[in-house]
C-alpha cells in the first residue's frame, strides 16, 4: 500500500480524547499526527465544564479528601446499573488519580479539585476541572502543549475512510478537504477519537430512538463515523443506547444552566407553575422526566443561590449579564413575568420551602436542598432538556483496542465517544457527572500509550 506520509500514530480528532492520546504515544517516543474535521478545536470537549472525576489524587488528600478506586467503583456502578463493560469502569477508576496528575504535571493543564459541589453520584468531592470551569480552557492548555512538542494537526482534513491491509490490519486513513483533495496517510496505529453520533439522526433513530425530535446541545462534528467504520470491520458495539441528557439548557440562550443551580436549593416547574419530580436524581436522569411533559420549563431558585453560583462559574455569570436570569420580588410577581398563574406558582414555592425547612416530606421524596429553603426576591431561567452526547460506542480492551468478537483489531483502538462508555446499558439515568470526559481522556491516555507499545513491536 503506498502513502502520501507516515507516522508511528495517527489520531483521528482533535478533542480531548485525541489531543490527550497524541500526548501519550509522544511521550513514549512515538512520531504522531492529528488530523481534525473542523477548522478549529469545537467539539464537546470545548463545550464541556470540563470536569473530570478522579480518586485519591494528591489534590484531595491536600483538601482533606478521603477517597479510593474501590469508593468511586461504588458510586459509578451504583449510578450505572448492568452494563456492557463493567471492567472499563473498573480499569477507569483505577488510573483516575495517575491521569489527573498527569494532566497537570506532564500536560501543562491547570486544574484544580472542585470543592464547591460533588454533582450526581458522587459521594466525595471527586470533580477536577479548569479554575474557570470551563472545557475550552481544558482543551487551550492541552494545544499549547501539542504545540510545543511540534505535533501536527491537520485542521480541515475529515478522515473519511479507514486504509485496511489485505489481512485486515489498520494501516492508516484517507482524508478529504472541502475541495475534494484526498490523502493517505499510512500509521502503525490509528487512534479514533471522534467522539459519538449525537449528530447524527440516523444512528440515534437506530439506537436512542426516544431522541429522536430531542434537540443536541454538543458538537455537530459529532457524526458517528467511528461506528461506521467499527461496523464495516465487524468490531463489537457496546452499550448503544445510553446517553447524557441535560434537564437544562437555557432557552433560547443554548447555553448549560450549571446544575449546581439546583443542588443550592433550586427546583423546576413546568409552564403551569408544577413541580413534577425530585431533582436531586440528576440533570441527565431529570431530562427523561421533562421529555414526558410538554415544555417549556423553568428552573426557580433565589438571589443568594444566583450569585454563589455566578460567583463560581464563568458560563453561569455570563448567563445572568445576558439577561438569562430574571428577577422578581415575590412569587407573584414571578408567576406573572412568566405568564403562570400567581397562585399556583405561589403554592408550588410554599411547598418547596416547607419541605426544605424539614416542616413536611417532599412530596417527590427530595431530600438535599443545598444552601437551605429559597427566599424572596427569587430568580427564574427558562429551560428545556437536550442530548449532550451519546455513550454507546466501540467495544475496547483495557488499553483502548478496538474488539472484534473479543479479540483486538490490530492496530485500531478508540477512546472518548467513539468508545463505549460506563454510563449504563440505555438511557440517560446512568450518567454520572464526568462520565464523559473520564472515558474521553482516560481511554486517550491507555491508547495512546498502548499505540505506541504495539508500534514499537511491529514495523509497517
Ligand atoms: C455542554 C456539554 C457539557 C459537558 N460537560 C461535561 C463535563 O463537565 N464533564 C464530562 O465528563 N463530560 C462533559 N460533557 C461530555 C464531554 O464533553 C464528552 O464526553 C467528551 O468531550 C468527549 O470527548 P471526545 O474527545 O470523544 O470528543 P470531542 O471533544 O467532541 O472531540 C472529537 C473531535 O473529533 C473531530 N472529528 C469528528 N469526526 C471526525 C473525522 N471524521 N475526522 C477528523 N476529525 C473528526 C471533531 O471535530 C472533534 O474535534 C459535556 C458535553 C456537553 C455537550
């Protein structure tokens, strides 16, 4: 087979999972190149809060954190339920900690341990993100470092097609831009780091068919083609029908209501003025109560929960200064710059409070109210629910190989969305905060370091 160029490793995405894979098989001698769809980096990782969940790294224990693999184990499998891939968590939670300091030792990100909120699931403070919370500063530090180590990326150039040896070995991709010019790049080993297919109707109407009219709040990038090219080599798919939802984009905004909104004390009514459920399950869990009812929706809380959480997070205060966030005396008023009905709305935030004040049980069960029961002047931010991103993908080994009915494809390995995840079998219940960016940048890590292992030991 002849090439245009060649490389040890080619990775094919520049997301977390790819920028992080790139860093790893570099690290361990490998000549590697990343080749990228868009013009710029703008996929999930960008859009992401950037935070990712680790145990026992030298950050908690500094914050007087007690926590272990075994403890995280607990939790994710609690959350997640049966799966397809119970090992991957394990092996995930495993390396949590050596990831996350790696990141910051050897990959120039600055993060720091998240003492503010634990989000769904965890039951120690366990999320490490950006300072400002946000991915695109995550995704900022990583280039810098890809930069300095003179790994190139292609920007432009979608790999379109996967180049298979004759014995069906990955021996590179072919690439297309815009104006029709075609490359083969010949690699060792390729790493696809794509991430899943919420952009894709066709393949979420196969698999998550409840999402079907549901809007995506992630990357358009994000077609699927990893499955496609998974399906064409007859790799194995695992947990196809899970996803992260979110109960909480604001409308019309698009931007991510922090659900640290509600953790402090807000609730969610519908355009009646109703609540209809517990919060407390969880922004991805609460997405599937909202897609039975017909919207729009309102996210409620105070001034006092407001500016802790504006004071905490970047996207949020931007929000409020766009006037996402509007404000009102009473329940009445509120009820009344919301087109609700004064008493209905009046008697929903009664409620709420009593139950928060433990005067009567929640009638949904909620029992965490954060900073304690909401007062006057409240604050109201309209909402609906969306698709984040998928969690069904290809079947890996515990390095991030890609498997054919349990046995590696030689030289093919994915990681991030393009992988299966550790979110559940189906549906949205399963997702637990940092679910997504742990298998992202995790299974980065294990394949690009594992490339360069199985490189090493066998010339093109
Ligand atoms: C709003 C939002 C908030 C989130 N917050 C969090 C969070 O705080 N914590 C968390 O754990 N998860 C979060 N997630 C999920 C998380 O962002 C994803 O799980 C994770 O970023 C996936 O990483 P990735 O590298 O697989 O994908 P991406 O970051 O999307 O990267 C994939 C890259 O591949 C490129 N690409 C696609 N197809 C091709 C092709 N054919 N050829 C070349 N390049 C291609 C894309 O353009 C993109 O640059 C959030 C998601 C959203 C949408």
């Amino acid at each position: 087979m002849s090439f245009d160029a060649e490389f040890d490793v080619l990775v094919i995405g520049a997301g977390g999972c790819g920028l992080v894979a790139a860093l790893a098989a570099h690290e361990n001698g490998m000549d590697v190149a990343i080749v990228e769809k868009m013009d710029r980096v703008q996929g999930n990782t960008v859009l992401s809060s950037g935070s990712i969940p680790a145990a026992n790294t030298r950050f908690q224990r500094a914050a007087g954190v007690v926590d272990s693999p075994d403890v995280f184990v607990e939790d994710l499998e609690r959350v997640a339920g049966r799966h397809d891939a119970p090992e991957l968590t394990r092996r995930l939670a495993d390396i949590s900690a050596e990831l996350v300091e790696w990141l910051v030792d050897k990959a120039d990100v600055n993060m720091t341990l998240v003492e503010t909120y634990k989000h769904i699931g965890h039951r120690v403070h366990r999320l490490h993100s950006p300072p400002s919370r946000r991915g695109s500063d995550l995704v900022n530090d990583l280039l810098k470092t890809i930069e300095s180590r003179d790994i190139p990326i292609a920007y432009g150039n979608p790999a379109v097609d996967l180049l298979i040896s004759p014995d069906g070995k990955v021996m590179g991709a072919i690439t297309e831009t815009k104006t029709g010019e075609r490359t083969a790049i010949g690699a060792k080993a390729v790493i696809l780091a794509t991430n899943g297919f919420g952009a894709n109707r066709e393949l979420l109407a196969r698999f998550c068919p409840e999402l079907a009219a549901v809007p995506y709040g992630g990357s358009v990038a994000s077609e699927g083609e990893a499955i496609r090219w998974g399906e064409e080599l007859g790799a194995d798919l695992a947990n196809m029908g899970a996803y992260q939802a979110h109960a909480s984009l604001a409308d019309p905004h698009g931007s991510l209501v922090t659900w640290t909104v509600v953790e402090k004390g807000g609730v969610i009514v519908d355009h009646q003025g109703n609540r209809f459920g517990d919060e407390t399950i969880g922004y991805s869990a609460f997405a599937a109560q909202e897609l039975e009812r017909e919207g729009p929706f309102y996210v409620i809380a105070d001034t006092r929960v407001r500016d802790v959480t504006a004071g905490g997070q970047e996207e949020y205060a931007e929000l409020c200064e766009h006037g996402g966030v509007i404000e009102a005396s009473d329940a009445a008023s509120l009820a009344q710059r919301l087109g609700m009905d004064p008493v209905r709305l009046s008697a929903t935030l009664g409620d709420a409070i009593a139950a928060a004040r433990s005067a009567v049980q929640d009638q949904y069960g909620r029992k965490a109210w954060g900073l304690g029961p909401l007062n006057a002047p409240f604050t109201a931010t309209r909402i609906g629910p969306a698709l984040f991103h998928t969690q069904g993908g290809l079947k890996v080994d515990m390095d991030g190989r890609v498997l054919k009915q349990q046995q590696p494809i030689p030289g093919l390995y994915a990681g991030g969305g393009a992988a299966c995840g550790i979110s559940g079998a189906k549906g949205g219940l399963g997702y637990m905060s940092g679910n997504g960016l742990l298998g992202a940048l995790g299974l980065g890590y294990l394949a690009g370091r594992a490339a360069a292992r199985d490189a090493s030991a066998s010339p093109v």
